[in-house]
C-alpha cells in the first residue's frame, strides 16, 4: 500500500516540485513524517484526520509512514494538507487510477473538509506550467490567481470530498478561466493627482524625469512644504504596467500574503512607505522563514522613505544592493535566495535638524555643527546612488489660493510613457535594461555621448563640486532621460546642465 502524489514546496518566489510518498503499514496505528518538515506540515495530521473524517471518508487505522522528497528540500506552511490527505486516500484505496499524476495538489484543509486559500499559488502554477503537468488543484479562493498562467488546468475545488470525488472521475470540474480585462486597472477617483498640486513647477518637473528614466530622488524641504504629497503621486505618472511586470509584482505579493481576494493580480504599481523605526530584515526581507522585504513588495513600483535620516544607519546601509543590482540576495545556513528588486526609492528628508534653514517664514536655530551631523546621516556612497536631490521650497499661504492647479497626472504620464518607449527600443537586445537609470558603463559609453560645449561644461562642474565617478555616470544617464523627454537624440548643453541641477547635496555647504 505505497502511493505518490504531486504537491509544491515554495522557496522566496520560485515554486519546487514535491512528491509527497505515502505508504501504510497494518501496524499499531501511528503517524510518522519525514523530509524535512516545519511545524505547520507536521501539525497538518491533526487537520487531515479530521478532515477526513468530517468528508465521510475513511482515516485508515494503520502506521502511516509520509516521506516528503526531496529530503533536504525545507517545507513550512499549510499548503501540503491537501496532497497529505490525497496521499492517504490513494494508499489505502480509496482514490483509484492515476488521474492524481496529471495534477500539482494544493490546499489547506480546515477540520470540517472545507479547503482555505494559501500563499504562493501563483508561484506553484509557474511550476506547474514549468514541468508540463497537466494542470493545479487549488482551493476555489485561489483558482483566479493561478488560472493567472497560460496553458495549464486550474481545477477549483471547494472541500475533500469534491476533489476526492474529481479525482476518482466521478464529477467533472470546468478548469477555471481567468478573465484578462481585469488587468486593467478601473478608473479610481479618489487616486492622487498632480493636478491637485499647487505651485512646485521644478519639483514637479524632476520627478517627471525621475519617472521618465526610472531615477532615484531624494527631496529635501522644511516640514509642510509637500514632500510626502508628491511622492505618493509620483506612481500617478509612472509608465503602466506590462502584464509580465503585473505578474512579477503579484507573485512578490502572492508569496507574502498580501493579495486581496478580489483582486488576484495587482495591477497598478506599488507603492511601499515604511516607517523610520523598521528593521533591516523588515526593509529588505528575511526572518526566520524568509519572506520578501519592502523592497521586492515595490518592485516595480516606488519605495518611499520619509523622514530618511531618521532610519538606522545599519538600515539605510543595506540599500547598497538593490539600488545596484535591483535584487536582494539573503543567505542563511540552510540556504541562499534572492528576491527581485527593481524600484525608484524616493526619499525626503528636512535641510536641518528643527527643519527650517530654508524656510524664510521660521527661524533656524540649528548650529552648522548640527547640521552637518543630520546631513551625514545618509552616507556618501548611498547618496551617490540617489540621481536627482531636489530642494522643495515652502509655499505661501496665498498661493494655496491664488495659484491655479499644475499639469493632471495623465498628461505627464503621456510624456513619460513616450521616452520610456524610446528607451525600450534603444534596450531592445538587452533584456536586463529597460531604463536609462540601469544603463551599464558601455551603454553609457554608446548612448551618452556629448558635444563639446557639453562635455566642457561637465568637467567643470566635476572640478567645482568634486563629484565620484558614479555622480559622474548618474549624471549622465538623468541627461540622457531629459534629451529624451524632448525627443532628442543628442544630448546638447542644457540637458547637461538640468542634469547637474540635481545635485544639490553634492555642492559645498555655504
């Protein structure tokens, strides 16, 4: 009495094939698990047997002896109580054939037999597509997820005894469809808008380009000036997400938990704001069983840090790497994985401790030794890799009254998305870069060149604020975004000088 089924084992984002072995001997009853398994997988006996019994089906009264292969392969989650208990029916007989190879089983079972949603679906479908099964037995909740992958069978089941019953071909299940016009976002007429912005031309104007070439900011401005209003619009004019990008997100999302139940696939762009007291393992994933960071929940999307000299030191240092690579790599004894993270980090922060050394309506009382020390907070190599560093003035009252609003958010975007275009055909043969900010030292080389009076004018502002190389490069790549804005394909002198613009906090404090 030996049988297998076919589960999965989901590690960071990928899904593992499973082979959950079962094999019942006719001893004193007794249940033993082995291959590696986490409390939840061997609490799932207790739901199992219930839930076996609670269906009308038969928990055998024998040692029953699960191996979960590959052995050295960690299994955490409720996920496998499905293919547990399918393992057991097929052992002692009571699923017949072998209907049970075709399909990847997953599911948590609740005591009664009724199956709850679990994390990972959508990672467990690309699996299945991956090694040609047939198809995925999922609980009903997760079917429109799954059914996110093209080209397999997504059978929704409800309880035990439905997918017992579908297995032993007594009942035919129609494969759930997913329907591709909820991939459009629906019109949301509470989302922000740059419209609603009043004055702020030139900070508005930077995060155009930011948003253009994919470039980090960091907006300094005393309090009350708009930062945290801008920044939450700045996804507003973002280009929209391809379905390949839409299905990278959800399954960042889908691991972590955080889909809602109507809404299977996320399709607008993340937008991540923690707060200043968060961990390192919070910001860029990890824990005991890991789990994906702020980072890799904004791929694709923004990461906001207001407030940023108020995280820990050790906490804004571990940004190095994704800011570099656009992915995290967390290793532990066990094991290694990575996680994607490709986003635009905006930060803001204030130009002094008390805030207002740029206010003209507040007095500053901040000695300069203190603010050097708040400035410092961020350190240079991380303020190397942040492209454009944007004053934000405070606004009067009166022109809250008297200024009419800016540009709306989609005619920006039309901007936008037009020079994202540009850049997608002028990357089309290497698939790692999509945008300017991601450009390599030889694409700079090839698609940066200047004209003289460009190139002139650059080395004298590398003399004058003593600029690294990396500045040097960021500048060059924010340039090539602005020369594409206006459709231009060499980068002329005022371009250049935009460019250096955006270097506030590399010039000499006065």
């Amino acid at each position: 009495m030996l049988s297998q089924v076919h589960s999965c084992a989901v590690l960071g984002i990928d899904g593992h094939p499973l082979q959950i072995e079962t094999h019942l001997q006719p001893t004193l009853p007794k249940f033993i698990i082995v291959g590696l398994a986490e409390g939840a997988v061997r609490e799932s006996i207790v739901r199992v047997g219930s839930a076996l019994r609670n269906s009308g089906l038969n928990y055998p009264r024998y040692k029953i002896v699960m191996n979960l292969a590959p052995a050295n392969l960690r299994k955490e989650g409720t996920a496998l109580d499905l293919p547990i208990a399918v393992g057991i029916l097929t052992a002692s007989g009571q699923v017949r054939g072998n209907r049970h190879h075709d399909y990847i089983l997953i599911g948590e079972l609740s005591l009664d037999g009724s199956l709850r949603p679990v994390r990972g679906i959508l990672p467990a479908a690309i699996m299945t597509r991956k090694f040609k099964y047939r198809g995925l037995i999922a609980p009903a909740a997760n079917a429109a997820e799954a059914a996110l992958t093209p080209d397999i069978e997504v059978i929704p089941v409800s309880n035990l005894a439905e997918a017992a019953s579908f297995l032993n071909g007594r009942t035919s299940i129609t494969p759930f469809k997913a329907d591709r016009s909820q991939f459009k976002p629906p019109a949301d007429p509470n989302q922000p808008d740059f419209h609603d912005v009043k004055g702020q031309e030139q900070v508005k104007r930077a995060l155009e380009v930011a948003a253009a070439g994919a470039h980090n900011v960091l907006m300094i401005g005393p309090p009350g000036s708009g930062k945290t209003m801008l920044a939450r619009r700045l996804p507003t004019i973002l280009p929209e997400l391809s379905f390949e990008e839409a299905l990278a997100v959800t399954r960042i999302h889908s691991v972590a938990g955080l889909l809602r139940p109507d809404q299977p696939l996320v399709n607008r762009r993340p937008f991540r704001a923690p707060h200043a007291t968060i961990s390192d393992a919070g910001l860029i994933g990890g824990g005991h069983n890991p789990r994906p960071g702020e980072v890799s929940l904004a791929h694709h999307g923004v990461l906001f840090l207001d407030e940023m000299p108020e995280f820990r030191r050790n906490v804004l240092e571990v940004l190095r790497q994704p800011l570099e690579d656009n992915r995290v790599t967390i290793s532990r004894a066990a094991l290694s994985l990575t996680y994607p993270a490709n986003f635009t980090l905006v930060g803001a922060m204030n130009p002094c401790p008390c805030g207002y050394r740029t206010d003209p309506h507040h007095e500053c009382n901040c000695s300069q030794l203190a603010i050097q020390r708040y400035l410092t907070r961020i350190s240079g190599p991380l303020l190397d890799r942040i492209d454009l560093h944007i004053p934000v003035p405070g606004v009067k009252i009166t022109q809250l009254a008297t200024v009419p609003g800016g540009e709306s958010s989609a005619e920006i975007r039309k901007r936008v998305q037009a020079a994202h275009a540009r850049q997608q055909r002028r990357f089309s043969a290497d698939s790692l870069v999509h945008a300017n900010s991601h450009m390599s030292s030889a694409q700079i080389a090839r698609y940066c060149r200047l004209e003289r009076a460009a190139a002139d004018l650059l080395k004298q502002a590398i003399g004058r604020l003593g600029l690294s190389a990396r500045a040097y490069d960021r500048i060059l790549k924010v340039s090539r975004t602005i020369a594409d804005l206006e459709k231009n394909e060499q980068i002329e002198v005022t371009h250049i000088a935009e460019a250096i613009q955006y270097r506030t906090l590399d010039r000499p404090t006065e």
